[in-house]
C-alpha cells in the first residue's frame, strides 16, 4: 500500500514507475500549462502498482499524506487521517526546519559540487538554522557566509552554476531577493535558453517568504506571484516535512533553476519521515485528503487553514477534496484535472496577493482547460491587496483563515 | 619596385617552411618566434601594486598573429555594419572596432582554460576565444547554425568549450556572475583566473562594488577589465562619474591603466594580472580604448562627439595602423603583403557572411527547446496547444 518508492541509492527497480510524459490522448482537454517537464535521474513517489502508465488517479489516493502532524506555531491543525496513512517500517521525528537541513546534508555529502551561499548560514548557522552545523562540517567554502549584497551574491551562484557548480543560495527572507530580481529573471532563467543549451543553471533559490507573526510588510511578502512569469525557472512550495526535504533534495538534483519556497512560520512543525532516502517529484501535486464534493487547491500555509476549515466541513456533511499543489510552476494539472472532473467545484486558496497572483494563473488555467467539466465558477480565496500591517488584528484579517474557507465551500455547494 | 619583385622571388625559397602554419594565406613574411622586446608607447599607471615592464617580450609571430586577428576582426564588425543597414540584422548591435587590442592582447597572455565574460560587445572577444566567423554571423542573423541556435542575438554569443561566458545584455550584470566563475575556479582548484569585462557606463552600478567586495574577501581569482571608451552610450565618463579613475576605483582592490590601443600592453597587463589574480586576489584593469561607430546600430556616434575627435583618434591611436607600423619596421612583413593579407581577409571575411546568409532558420519547434534541460521524451506545447507541438529529446 505504500506509495513511497525508494530514492536511487536504493535501486529497487521492480516497484519503480520511470518518468512517463504526459500522454496528451489522456487529457481530454487540452492543457495549458507550456510543459509538464521532468527532470532526470530522481525517482519520484509514483504509482505503485507497478504498470507503467501515467498517474492514474487511482494511485493516487494511496499517495504519501499526513499520518500526524502536530504544528505548533500554527493554527492547531491534524490532517485528516482519512486517507491512508503510508505504512511506514521506521521513521524519526523532527521539524520542518531539520528536515530541510537533512535533505541538504544528504545531498551535500553525495555530491561535492554542492555549496550553499547566503548571509549568515555558516558561522550563525541560518537565520532559521536550516544549515545549522553544516560549516563546521563541510567548511566555509562550502557553506558561504556571504556580505548583504543580494544582486551579487545570487550572480555569483548562477556564474557559479554555469562552470558546473550546483549553489543553493538562500535568501534570508524571499523579500530580500527582489534585489537579485535581475539576476533571478534575465540570468538564472534565461541563459540556458539565450546559449542554445550550452549552460545549465543548476541553481536552487530558497528561502522563508509568507506573512509570519506581525513581521511587518516588508517582511512579510509573498514573491511566488512576482517570479510565476520569468520563463526558464521551477517554483515549488514545501509545506510538510516530509515534502520540504523531498523537494529540497529533488531541487538540488534537478538540472534547472528551482525556486523552493518555504514559509516563516512552518519551520517548526513536528512530523515524523521515513529513515530511507526519498525524493519528490518537483512537478507533482499532493493529495492532502481525497473527497467528492469540492475540490480545494492550496499551498503552503494555507494548507493548514483548509484543513482546519475541512474539519468543520466534514461536521456539516461536506467532503472536500484537498490538495497540495506543491508546484507552483509549473502547475500539475495532470492531478488537478482528474480532481475537477471528479467534483466539478474548485475552491483555490492561497496566500498570495489577489492581483496576479498564483491563484489568479490557477483560475485562469483551470478555466481554460477544464471549463466543461465545472458546475460553478472557480473560486479563489486569496489575500488581501494591501501591504501586511503590523497589527495582529489586522495582519489576521489579510490572510484568509479557516471561517472563510467554510462559507466558501457553502456558498459554492449550493 | 624591381627591389620588391626581387624580395619576393628570393622569398619564394622560403616558402616551403612557412606553409607548415594553419593559416590559408600563401605568407611570405617571417613568422620567427624570436622573442622580441618591444616598449610600450604609453606607461602603465598602478595603484596600490607595481606596475609591469614597458618591455614586452613578444615574437614576428606574434605580432603578425595580432595583424590578422585584429584585422578579421575590424572586417567582421564593418561585414556586420552593412548587413546592419541591409535590414539582415536586427535588434541592437554593439561593434567593437576600435577596441580590437584588448581582445587579441588578452588572449595572448592567457589559455583556453581561463574564463571571459563580457557584456553585450562581444562580437570580437567570441571570436578571440576561437568562435568561427560563419557561426557568428548566423547568430546575427537569427539562424540555426549560428552560435546560440539563434536563440541568442548579437548580445548573447557564447562558447562553453573555450570558457566565454558570455554575451550579456543587461549592464554589469555580468560582473557578478564573473566572481562566480572566478568562485568556481577556486572551489574547484582550477589554478585559472576569470576576466571580467565591463565598461566606464557599467563602473557606476552597485553590482560591481558588491562584487569587488566580495572577490577580494574570498580571494577571488577574479581580474575586473573596465573598457573605458569614454561614453556610456551617450553620455561622457566626466558627466557620469565623479572619479572617472576606474583603476583607482577599487579603492582596496589594486588597480592598473593600460593603453588599451596597444595590443601589446594589453598583453603585459593582462599577463601581469593573472599572475597577481593568483597569488593575491583580484585586481582591476582600466583600458584606456575607443569605439568609432556609435553604441550600437541605432546611435550615430556624432551627437555627443565631434567627428574631428574619432578621425583624430583613428589616424594617431588606431590600433591596427600601430601594429602594421610595428611590421614594417621591424621587416616582419612589407606593405603589399600586409595588404594581400587583409585583402584575404575581406575574402574570408565575405565567405562567412554568404554562407551565414544560406544557412536556415530556426524551425518553430525551437521555439520551445533548451527552456529546461533533459526533458524526458515529454511533450511540450505553447500555450495554444493545437498550434505548436514538439516533443524533447
């Protein structure tokens, strides 16, 4: 029953499903996403039942979910445990935070070309200890603790990756990479396709963006909206454990540019992770909890907000279908267009600004592909589009919480 | 005239050990690599290091190898001028002729190994690190067999193989991904150095001074070239910066001026600065050079300078006139050598650009290719899916 497949170090062929392109007769629809495009040589937590064809809903359901999840700088949320809970043999507990800095050990040691560069992740060991103890282990080189100069040292990286290098440059809070914008846009996205192929940018760009505890608006932006459009980049959100040091370690591994995206105040969620080494697909969805009536797409920390608010729904006789979209570009819409097909509702929540954010591209995606296939306009709950004020008060009502997401649901399940 | 004929026929026996070289041209002149001491024209100016020996020690060879590189190069930038005005080339066009010294003296104190990274005047650096001329002007003109696959333009040339990084549109930003590379080499051991080039408009951005920051915390082997000539497009260095002393720039980071006209020099400098690169960090180069067309295509280069101060700087600092003089007085080469060899030239140099002109476009399947690597046998689509459709290797 357990859809984790072992990570390449463990070579267990027999139960892995390769990579399968994106069958276009599967899609009745057409899709709009550019490309479904996977990177090589990782293997992803796939079907299972050993046939070799392209995600079949059927699968899943079996998928990897959240058994327990004990959150505590966030609202109180237990997933449902509804869904199967993947058998795991062994695990260990810990934190998002450790997780990410699990993941980058791990591949740290596989591969020498890995380094990490960014302020204050040596010597402090990371503003939000994600590379704690990993300068005294692998030395200054390797992990860069790098002057406040965001355009050169994220230039730096990317000039670095041309050679063959693969930098992880971190940024000590998303907002600070606006600086690096030029470098992110026109260098680390575009020189792969502007060489004809000559330079690969291997380059994973990761930091803690979202609105945290009354941080103040400028350290409380949401850049997954500002970044969806520069071609040449993958943007991916982790929210989990479990899926943050999947996705860091897929990230690493994966030939282009990665733009991992991690929340302030996920860091300290408590889950427990297998022992095995594992990877996530970067272009994958995650089915947080399969339902029927109404498909809810999040990600991040609004995750959790749709999961508090599905507690309620189940009380009142609903049955949302969750899911983590994971990929912010490009989106899954393998997955999310079985899930429409199947409940002909979709709610999208995020945290990202109204105006052009992801959820504005979902909608319009959404709408493009899978029009026939909806009883009710595609709604999109995001925040609101004002700079994120200090007040607690205030800051609560920006973001979208729990209460909302039920009188969505309502409202589009008349 | 009959003492030339004379020379030429008693050459003739010379022929047969001169035709071992690579090049077509049927050459009669020395090709001896004798070293030879010449003096540069124009003394360095250091700051905060010594300077280098005005000797530099060079060979026939040597020079010869200057006259004609910089010679195709100055072709392939007037070739380019005309296809330009011929509506064959698009977009903006940066040409580089004027500043030929600098690429072809760099190249002289350097290896393969060593990395260049330049800005969006790249025509003459790709070429100096060995691109073909018929690749290049394909990439000019948009085609498939051009450099970057057409994908690129005149601002983005590159060549992985010969580490030239580039070909970049933005000013300075390259400048970081210069100390990049320059990173890479040390975290690698290459024992190499990276050149980065930028110009007197590009030494205003802040991206340099992090940069330049940085290179010299870590070390870096990291040489900053800043080709001063003299306009940021329109704009004159003594209205743009408030010490248009770039050497000097780098405050803690060493500094040199160089007369950029002289190959030569370029060469001693460039040559010096490696040496320094490795040992103690980096190190900046101000080469002093000029540009005679304007920024790119669409400016003149006559609203913001007099057309007496480019003739002026073309009949007493160019710097394949000073080479040539070099070659005659030196009795490496005579005058009507030296013209059939640039008549050669301007034969190749047309070659190239026919055959660039037969060459095909892109088909529109490119339009998607190299957007992400390795991409699986998946199928790609725009985003009207019925109308474009490739499936990646």
């Amino acid at each position: 029953m357990s859809a984790i497949l072992q990570g390449a170090g463990a070579g267990a062929a027999a139960a892995l499903t390769p990579f399968n392109s994106i069958d276009s007769n599967k899609f009745v629809a057409p899709s709009r996403s550019s490309l479904s495009v996977r990177s090589k040589s990782y293997i992803v937590a796939g079907s299972d039942d050993g046939t070799n064809k392209s995600f079949g809903s059927s699968s899943l359901i079996a998928r990897r979910s959240q058994p327990l999840m004990i959150p505590n700088a966030v609202t109180a949320t237990k997933a449902d445990t509804a869904a199967s809970s993947t058998s795991l043999k062994s695990g260990h507990e810990l934190l998002l935070y450790e997780a990410l800095q699990e993941g980058l050990e791990e591949e740290m040691d596989r591969d020498p070309h890995v380094c990490v560069m960014g302020e204050d992740v040596g010597h402090y060991g990371g503003s939000y200890k994600v590379t704690k103890g990993l300068a005294d282990k692998f030395g200054d080189l390797r992990v860069l603790d790098t002057p406040i100069c965001e355009n050169a040292f994220t230039g730096m990286g990317i000039g670095a990756a041309m050679t063959g290098l693969r930098p992880i440059i971190e940024g000590m809070n998303m907002g600070f990479l606006l600086l690096a914008f030029n470098q992110i846009s026109n260098n680390c996205g575009m020189l792969h396709y502007t060489s004809g192929g000559q330079f690969t940018i291997p380059v994973v760009i990761r930091g803690p963006g979202g609105v945290g505890r009354q941080l103040g608006a400028e350290h409380s932006q949401r850049l997954e909206s500002y970044f969806q459009s520069i071609p040449g980049i993958q943007m991916v959100a982790c929210s989990t454990p479990y899926n943050a040091k999947g996705l860091m370690k897929a990230a690493i591994r994966s030939e282009n540019p990665v733009i991992l995206f991690e929340h302030v105040l996920l860091y300290n969620l408590k889950e427990s992770i297998p022992d095995e080494e594992y990877i996530c697909n970067l272009e994958e969805a995650e089915m947080v909890r399969p339902g029927e009536h109404i498909t809810i797409l999040t990600y991040s920390r609004m995750r959790y907000h749709v999961m508090q608010a599905a507690k309620t729904l189940v009380n009142k006789g609903y049955d949302p279908e969750v899911i983590d979209i994971r990929s912010l570009k490009p989106f899954d819409l393998h997955t999310i267009g079985n899930s429409v097909k199947k409940t002909h509702r979709v709610l999208i929540v995020e945290e990202c600004m109204r105006t052009g954010g992801i959820g504005a591209s979902l909608t319009a995606a959404i709408n493009e592909n899978f029009h026939d296939y909806l009883d009710a306009p595609v709604m999109c709950l995001s925040s609101q589009d004002v700079p994120t004020p200090y007040a607690g008060t205030l800051e609560e009502w920006t973001v979208v919480q729990p209460a909302q997401i039920v009188t969505a649901v309502e409202q589009l399940c008349q | 005239m009959a003492l030339s004929r004379l020379s030429s026929r008693s050459n003739t026996f010379l022929k047969p050990a001169i035709t071992a070289l690579h090049s077509p041209i049927r050459r009669h002149v020395s090709t001896d690599t004798s070293p030879i001491t010449i003096e540069t024209a124009v003394p360095f100016t250091s700051h905060l290091c010594e300077s280098p020996s005005r000797s530099v020690e060079t060979s026939s060879e040597e020079i010869l190898a200057f006259f004609r590189d910089m010679a195709q190069m100055r072709r392939m930038e007037i070739a380019a001028d005309s296809l330009y005005k011929a509506k064959l080339i698009r977009g903006f066009c940066h040409l580089y002729d004027g500043q030929e010294a600098l690429a072809v003296g760099m190249e002289a104190a350097i290896t393969k190994k060593d990395a260049i990274i330049t800005s969006y005047r790249d025509h003459c650096t790709f070429i100096g690190r060995g691109g073909k001329l018929v690749d290049a002007f394909s990439e000019l003109m948009g085609r498939k067999t051009g450099c970057s696959h057409g994908k690129g333009g005149s601002m983005h040339f590159y060549k992985k193989d010969a580490s030239f990084y580039g070909g970049h549109g933005i000013v300075g930003a390259q400048i970081p991904l210069g100390c990049g590379l320059a990173f890479a080499q040390k975290y690698n051991k290459d024992e190499a150095v990276t050149f980065v080039l930028y110009g007197d408009g590009a030494a205003n951005q802040g991206q340099l001074f992090e940069a330049l920051n940085i290179a010299a915390l870590w070390d870096l082997p990291a040489i900053l070239v800043c080709e001063n000539n003299h306009y940021g497009m329109g704009t004159a260095t003594w209205r743009s910066a408030k010490s248009p002393a770039y050497f000097k720039r780098g405050d803690y980071v060493p500094g040199l001026k160089v007369d950029g006209m002289d190959a030569l020099a370029v060469k001693q400098a460039c040559k010096f600065a490696k040496e320094h690169a490795l040992k103690n960090g980096p190190i900046i180069l101000e080469m002093d050079t000029y540009r005679y067309h304007g920024h790119s295509m669409s400016d003149p280069g006559s609203t913001y300078r007099t057309r007496d101060e480019i003739s002026g700087v073309r009949q007493v600092r160019d710097p394949i006139e000073r080479v040539r003089k070099l070659l005659l007085s030196h009795d490496i080469a005579t005058e009507k050598e030296l013209k059939d060899m640039e008549k050669e030239i301007r034969k190749e140099v047309d070659d190239a650009v026919a055959q660039a002109k037969e060459s095909p476009v892109p088909d529109s399947s490119e339009l998607f290719t190299n957007m992400y690597v390795k991409d699986c046998g998946v199928e790609s689509f725009g985003a009207d899916r019925k109308d474009l459709k490739v499936t990646l290797p």
